[in-house]
C-alpha cells in the first residue's frame, strides 16, 4: 500500500527520489571517505608517511567538511539542494582523479581538502529534503536510511578495495571512483529537480545579516549544542576507528591479516545500517528520544573500552563485538532529529549545519591527535614495507583518548532530561 501511494502521487514520489538521489551521493562521499583506512600500508609506503602525516589525510578533509557545514548550511537554506549538491559532487569528483594522479603528498592532502569540502553537503542535503518534505513522524525513519545507505557504500567498497589493489594499485581504485561520482552526478541531475516543485519546499529568503543572526542563536541554544556534543560521542568511534585507525589497531592487538583486519572492522557498519534505521525508530514512536540516546552512550562506553582494553578474542566474537558497537553508534542519527525539534522548515538547514560541524570538527581534531599520541610513543620499529610499526599497547593508548570523550559524553547526557522543547 505504502509502495502504491508513493507511485500514485506525484509529489510524494517526487519527494522520495530526491532523497534517494541526496542518500546516493552520501553513499558515495562514505566510499571515498574510507578508503584511506584501507590504504594505509600502500599509501604509507608510497609517500613515505608517519603516523601524523597519514592522519593528516583524514583529518584534512574532515577539518574541511566541518568548517563548510555552517556555511553550507546557509547557502542550501538560500538557493535550494539541488546547485548544492551538483557543485559538490564535482568537487569530489576533482578531488578523487587528483589523488590518483598524485606523485607528491601535497597534492594528495589537497584532494583530501576537496574531497572534504565537497562531501560537506551530502549529509546535509539528504537531511534537508527529509526536514521540508516528510512530517516528524517519518523523519527519523528517512534521517536513518540516510546512513544506512552510507554505510552501505562503506561495506561495498572495502571488498572492493581490496580486490583492485591486489590486482592492480590503488591508483585504479580512486580511478573508478571518479567513474562512478559521474553517474551518480547525473542521477541527481535527474531525480533532485523533481521536489523542488512541491508546495512543501520553502526556501530561506531572509538576507544574510538576519540568517548570520539566525546562526550565532543556534549556536548559542544549549539544547542543540548538548544535542551536538552527544552526536560526537555517538559517532566518533566509528569515524576514528573504522575510517582511519582501527584496521591497524586489530592488525596488531589481534594479529589479524590486512583482509581479516579490513573485513571485521567494516562489521561496524553493519551494525550501523541496523541500528541507524532500528534506533531511531524506536525512539520516536515510543517517544524515548532522550532516553535512547542516554542509554546507547553508555552501552558504547563499555562495548569500546572491553574492544580496547579487554582479553583476546576470536574473529567470530571480535565481528560481533564491532556489530554491537556499529549498531549502538546509529543512535547518532537521534541526535539530529533532537536538534531539529528546534527548528523551522527555513533555518533547518542551518541546524543541521551546526550540528553536524562540531560532529565532524571533534572527529578530525581525535583523529589528528591519535596519529601524533601514536608518533610521540613510536620506538624506531619498521614493518616490513619499511613503514613506521605502532605495537597494540600503543594503539590502545593513543586510542584511550576516546574512552574519555564517551565518559564525558555520558555524563552530559543526564541533562537532556530538563530539555523542553522551544521554538525559535
């Protein structure tokens, strides 16, 4: 039935492609997100990288992706997600064919920065067409296939990934990507044009002195910034540890084979395509919102320190392990739909952009500052590629810095039990 009067109605099925086409484009900038991680000992190798510089490619885009949010935020709020989402892609298109064609680390730090700016909309926009298309009892629901589509393009890939590398370079790999951001460019072309004819679509027309103000008010709402700090407590042990670090970890705290290592640490999205659709849906219609996000933070705490700190485990129990983890950390997409009971339909651009810049601005400071914890430990050890060797017991160290921002997350959780919710 559901299916019949998506078809039937031309607005609503208006409205369901252009999220698809906004989810697609997030499924690919996932792709191009976490093939660093997976890189790591041909692009070390090739550049001849530290543990810094490496974190560097990481952290760059994420530092670039962050800092574009609330501007981003604004400009989608002023001329509509679909120019957005088309000069995005072509940026992570650019940024893709450079760093295959990259001879020197420079140019491959710029393609990061691109590729970073580009994929600032993704999420965003995808999140945009959900806040102005669909009522609140269906927004959780759409925010959480958003990611779920995402973390599909993460497990696709890795295979992927590896498959090219072994039966070509990694060159080939990003060649393919830029192939594939073209068909998806044309996609949205298509399918984004098609809401932006809806009754329901409204745009921010207020001129930008008003808009600033707007979000300089946003960000001084304790309600979304409790919301946001939550979001990268929710969402920094997927990011630090799947997109960038932890492959290497379970290399060596379980002595697992780069294939072994890279598959079981891709079972975090597996748990996440789960948890970011199950979560949030729960939490809305049962009305649980704050107690879901409450409860998931501190499962994450326990379930990331035992990853840490625990006793050995088989490839079986670690893959379950990183299941339960991925799945509680889709609980970051309750986070946005908290935020956004702030909001109207015109300044929820702008919401999403605050939020989501200090998601992703904690993120790449964590990442940067593991791979310097890592340098600062490094005992003059090279593997056999030549590249710099990090034992388990350092890893957990630099690591343990997350412990501490879930602790601290998990405490300032309490005080979304006196949120009340507000207009602006």
């Amino acid at each position: 039935m559901l299916l019949k009067k998506i078809f039937n109605n031309k607005i609503i099925r208006g409205a369901y492609l252009a999220w698809f086409a906004g989810a697609l484009f997030y499924f690919y900038q996932y792709i191009l997100r976490i093939s660093p991680g997976i890189m790591v000992d041909q692009l070390t190798r090739e550049f001849n990288l530290r543990a810094e510089e490496f974190a560097t490619l990481g952290a760059l885009g994420l530092f670039a992706y962050s800092i574009c949010q609330i501007p981003l935020g604004i400009i989608v709020d002023k001329v509509g997600v679909k120019r957005t989402v088309l000069v995005s892609i072509l940026l992570c298109i650019t940024g893709s064919y450079f760093f295959a064609v990259a001879q020197e680390f420079w140019v491959a730090q710029l393609s990061r920065v691109l590729i970073g700016i580009g994929s600032a909309s993704a999420f965003m926009c995808a999140l945009k067409i959900v806040a102005d298309h669909f009522p609140p009892g269906k927004r959780a629901f759409l925010m959480g296939a958003t990611l779920t589509l995402g973390t599909v393009g993460a497990l696709v890939s890795g295979k992927t990934i590896i498959y090219v590398m072994e039966n070509s370079s990694w060159r080939h790999v990003l060649l393919n990507s830029t192939l594939l951001g073209g068909v998806i460019f044309i996609i949205a072309l298509i399918f984004i044009t098609k809401t932006r004819q809806t009754p329901h679509t409204k745009l921010n027309r207020h001129p930008f002195p008003i808009v600033l103000k707007n979000v300089i008010k946003i960000m001084k709402d304790r309600n979304i910034l409790i919301y946001a700090i939550l979001a990268i407590g929710l969402y920094t042990p997927l990011s630090v540890f799947t997109d960038l670090w932890g492959i290497s970890f379970l290399k060596q705290k379980f002595n697992l084979s780069q294939s072994s290592a890279t598959y079981i640490a891709l079972m975090m999205y597996v748990g996440l395509s789960v948890g970011s659709l199950v979560l949030p849906w729960l939490s809305e219609k049962y009305n649980i919102l704050n107690i879901s996000i409450f409860s998931c933070g501190f499962i994450i705490l326990i379930i990331f320190s035992y990853l840490l700190y625990g006793a050995p485990l088989s490839e079986f129990s670690l893959s379950v392990l990183l299941v339960a983890l991925g799945f509680f950390c889709g609980a970051e997409m309750m986070c946005f739909t908290g935020a956004l009971q702030f909001s109207k339909q015109e300044n929820s651009g702008e919401i999403i952009g605050v939020v989501n810049t200090l998601n992703m601005l904690g993120s790449a400071i964590l990442q940067q500052l593991i791979g310097t914890l890592l340098d600062l430990q490094w005992d003059q050890t090279y593997n056999s590629y030549g590249n710099r060797q990090y034992t388990a017991a350092q890893f957990i160290n630099a690591l343990s810095v997350l412990t501490g921002v879930l602790i601290f997350c998990c405490i300032i959780s309490f005080a979304l039990k006196k949120i009340k919710v507000t207009r602006f």
